[in-house]
C-alpha cells in the first residue's frame, strides 16, 4: 500500500536527493527504508544486551538447558 504525501525538503536536501537519481518517491522510500531497517537492528541489538544481562532469563535458560540431558529421546 502507499501514500501520497506533500512534504517540506530545505534546498540542500533536496538538491541532495536530485542528485541521486530522477525518482524522488523511490529515493526517499530507499533512504526510509534502510533508515528503518537500522533503526530495527538497533532495537533487535538492544534488546539482545538486555537480555544479556537478565539474571531471570539466564536462570530460565539454565532450567531448560539442564533438559538436554534427560535422557528422554533416548526412550524409543
């Protein structure tokens, strides 16, 4: 789905974005695009670091990491 927008660029910007192709739209959804995608990598990397550092969910992963060994698959 897309949108038809009306914005607001300063000259430079806008010379900027001219200079890097004659679609405006596909550039600023490109710029956009990778923006977001940063912005989620960002996120997803942060969010890792959290967890990282959470004595509850190391002490749920040791839990279930214990299961490994229970011999269960081992019963067919």
């Amino acid at each position: 789905m897309t949108a038809k927008i009306s914005i607001t660029l300063d000259d430079e910007v806008l010379a900027f974005v001219d200079a890097q192709g004659k679609n405006r739209s596909k550039i600023i959804n490109s710029f956009l695009a990778k923006a977001k995608k940063r912005k989620l990598e960002a996120d997803l990397k942060a969010a890792y670091i959290d967890q990282n550092n959470d004595p509850e969910f190391w002490a749920e992963f040791e839990l279930w990491d214990s299961t490994i060994g229970d011999g269960i698959d081992e019963e067919a």
